[in-house]
C-alpha cells in the first residue's frame, strides 16, 4: 500500500477503539492515514489518540478546515486514494443512504468523488432492522462496500451479527479493494481467454472486470419443516464462494448470496447470508442490476408447508410433508426485466450430464451453463470435473481444483463482459 492514503472515518459506537489499531495495521502496510472523528466517535476515543496513532491532523469538525474559504472539506473528500468507515454506525450508513451533510463526516461523504468502503459495528437487532437491511442493500447498489459484520457476543451483553469484523480482516478487505491494489492480488491475463483459449492462472497482471458488479449465489438452502427440522441439501458452497473469490481477485464487485455454510467470506466479496430459497430471492432483488450472476447455489427445488410448532411423535401414522415448489431463481431472472447481460446457471446431474445440461441451459434461459457429474463425492470436495455450455458448444474441462475452476471461468466471464482495460486495447 505504499503512497496510498486512506481516509479514515471514525464513528460513535463501542468498536471505535478497534480503528486505532486499524490505522496502526495501515500505517505498518505503507498507507498514510487521514482521519476524521465524529462527534459519537470522540465518546469513545480522542482526538489525540487517533492523531498520535496516525502522525497526521485529525478532523472533528467543519469549521475545523481553516482553509474553508478553498472549500477544504472537498479537498479533504478528494485527496484519498479510499475513504473507509469504521466503525460504521446504523445512523451513520442511514445518512449516507439519504444524503444528509450534517456534519464533516457525512459532509465529506457527500462530497467525496472516491470509493467509499464502510465497516459496520452495531447492536444485532439494529443490524437486523429493516431499516438498516434496506440501508445496506441501498449503499451496496449505490457502489459503496459493505463488509459483512461478525457474529459473536456483543459489548451489550447480546449475540448475533453486529460485531465490527477484526482489525486484520478490514484491512485485508482495504488490501484487496481495487481503489487500493495496485496490481489484482491474482495476476490473470484475460487476453489469450479473449481468443478462445484458457489463459494460465498466473502471468500479465491485469483486473478484467474492474468496475463490474457481479452476482453469485452459493451453498444449500435450508427450508423449514418446523422450528426444530428442515430439507436441505449437500451442496458445500465451496465451489460458489471459489467464483465469488476469483471474481474479486478479478477486480469485480462480488455480492455473494450465500445459503447456510460455515465458509469464510472471500476478501473483497460482499456477502449476504441467507436460508431459504424464499430469502435468497428477496436478496437477490435487492443486488441487482448486475452485469452478471453466476447461479452456483443449490436451491431447494421444493420448500415445506411448515409448522410454527416442533412436530410431535403421536404414536400414529408419521407426519406427511406438504411441499411447496419454490421459484426457479435462475429461470426468473432470465426472464426478467433486470436479467444481467451474461447469466451463468451451474447444472448438478447424476446422468447424462451434458444433454441434460444442454436442455436446461434451454429450459431456463441463461447463457451458460457449467455442468458436473455429481453422482461421485463432488460435493463437498475440493475437485470438480465440469463442462462448460455455451450457445456454441460444450467444452470439458480437466478435472480441476475448484479454485482453479473459478479461475477459468472468470477468465471467461471477463473476455465476454470485456471488463476495464486488458492492456491491449480492449479498454469500455
Ligand atoms: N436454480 C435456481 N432456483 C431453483 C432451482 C435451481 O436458481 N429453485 C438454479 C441453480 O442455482 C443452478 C440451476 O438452476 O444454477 C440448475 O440447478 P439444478 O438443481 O441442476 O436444476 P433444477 O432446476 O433443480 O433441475 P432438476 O432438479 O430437475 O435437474
């Protein structure tokens, strides 16, 4: 990060103490560091820590820019390379959401012509709040990043989601921010793929979809049959969050949709936690547009008429299940209004994989379809064999590491959305 600067809002709330050591992780990566206090965060840390910390003039006010008459707050706004927002407070993100300039920070917000990456840390029912779920979603259409908070027991005493993620995760997502990294952190070269052939994973260094917002669903979905029960399903997520990873690693804006997994968040990705195929299709709607989805998820095809009570033994005939057919997520997009330019289904057969993936590819409307035999153990491991259908054709691959098969695949996505400049001319 040498000769980066960083922007650093502070806002009110009990993880305020954890930017201090933020800066200090920037300081230690090469950044130069700017902060900004606002009038909650000063409840929690002084001015005086944050200036020791970043050998730089801490800003708590509008009236603090002596330059004012120079519009110092645009300057300010416009100087940094990245302004980041931790922690971000529910107020804070409602403000940005709507536009209001209150204060320096929001003010510089307002202002600011560079990406902003926002931190959140608040109570679980706050984050949980339709108001504040909405308020994400918006900041996340809006281009804003928003790192997903960690779960675990809060300063007051509840548990859940809502915790600011560590200092090291944050600046891991700071890292591997495309306004930050010089160089993709996963050197592709989207060039040869544009020709048709598979480049290797390694070599030129450029970011092919810089400045694409690409969608990815991952996992399983679980329904409920009752608070205690649900149908799931084996899917392990890893070959969705592989996607997700090497399309940020890419230079994309990766929402994840991801369904119950105990995966880590791919850096850079933005993910939005999810059970049901019911929820997942809320999330969905919320992400678009996107100039690309790539539906790996394993929706559940069927969810249970469920019961708000655990179901009981009664000694008699079992319970018979009533199911419910969910909504065809990927069939529906293809069909909607909003259907990203290239949208890419995952097909999971037991039998004759590429007919079959060639009829759904049909079926649903999408533009590709990635095909795999499922009837070994994929599921859960870490290889994958897979065809790829296009209008074209069907092409096999190897059998691959997941990863490497994300890989691939986002060579591929990137020479068909012709993402930012590829070195030779291909700049949109
Ligand atoms: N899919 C979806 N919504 C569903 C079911 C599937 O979006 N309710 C998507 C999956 O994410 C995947 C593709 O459709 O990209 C194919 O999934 P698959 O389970 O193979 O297809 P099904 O439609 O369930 O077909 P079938 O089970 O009949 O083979």
């Amino acid at each position: 990060m040498q000769g980066k600067r960083i922007l650093l809002i502070v806002g009110g709330g009990i993880a305020a103490y954890k930017s201090c050591e933020l800066i200090r992780l920037l300081r230690k990566a090469g950044a130069s560091v700017t902060c900004v206090l606002t009038k909650g965060g000063a409840q929690f840390v002084t001015p005086m820590t944050l200036a020791a910390l970043s050998e730089n003039e801490v800003y708590t006010s509008l009236w603090d820019l002596k330059n004012e008459v120079e519009m110092g707050h645009i300057q300010l706004s416009r100087q940094s390379d990245l302004v980041v927002v931790c922690p971000a407070t529910a107020d804070l993100m409602a403000k940005m959401v709507a536009g209001i300039a209150d204060d320096l920070a929001t003010t510089l917000l307002l202002a600011t012509d560079k990406p902003v990456l926002a931190a959140p840390a608040m109570n679980v029912r706050m984050w949980q709040h339709e108001a504040t779920v909405r308020n994400v979603a918006q900041l996340r259409r809006d281009g804003v990043t928003v790192l997903e908070p960690d779960e675990g027991e809060m300063a007051c005493g509840e548990y859940g989601p809502g915790r600011l993620p560590e200092p090291e995760a944050i600046l891991q997502a700071i890292l591997t921010h495309p306004a930050v990294r010089a160089e993709p952190v996963n050197v592709l070269s989207f060039s040869t793929a544009a020709k048709g052939k598979d480049a290797p994973s390694t070599g030129s260094g450029r970011a092919g979809l810089r400045g694409r917002h690409v969608i990815v669903t991952a996992g399983p979905t679980h329904e409920p049959i009752d608070p205690v029960r649900v149908l799931a399903n084996r899917s392990s997520g890893k070959q969705g969050f592989a996607v997700a990873g090497a399309l940020a690693e890419a230079g994309a804006r990766v929402t994840l949709v991801a369904g119950p997994v105990s995966l880590p968040t791919p850096p850079g990705v933005d993910r939005v936690d999810v059970e049901t195929a019911l929820q997942m299709q809320r999330a969905l709607d919320a992400a678009l547009p996107a100039d690309a989805a790539v539906m790996v998820a394993a929706v559940s095809d069927w969810r249970a008429d469920s019961s708000p009570r655990k179901i009981k033994k009664t000694g008699g005939a079992p319970p018979q299940l009533a199911l419910v057919e969910n909504p065809d997520l990927l069939a529906e997009l293809a069909s909607s209004a909003r259907r990203p330019r290239l949208l890419i289904g995952f097909a999971a057969e037991t039998e004759d994989v590429v007919e079959n993936a060639q009829a759904k590819r049909e079926r649903k409307g999408c533009d590709w379809i990635v095909a795999n035999d499922v009837s070994g153990d994929v599921m859960g491991s870490e290889t994958n064999s897979v065809h790829l259908i296009t209008a074209e054709g069907t092409e096999s691959w190897e059998t691959l590491s997941k990863t490497e098969v994300a890989r691939r695949l986002t060579r591929r996505i990137a020479a068909e959305l012709g993402g930012g400049n590829d070195g030779e001319g291909n700049a949109d």
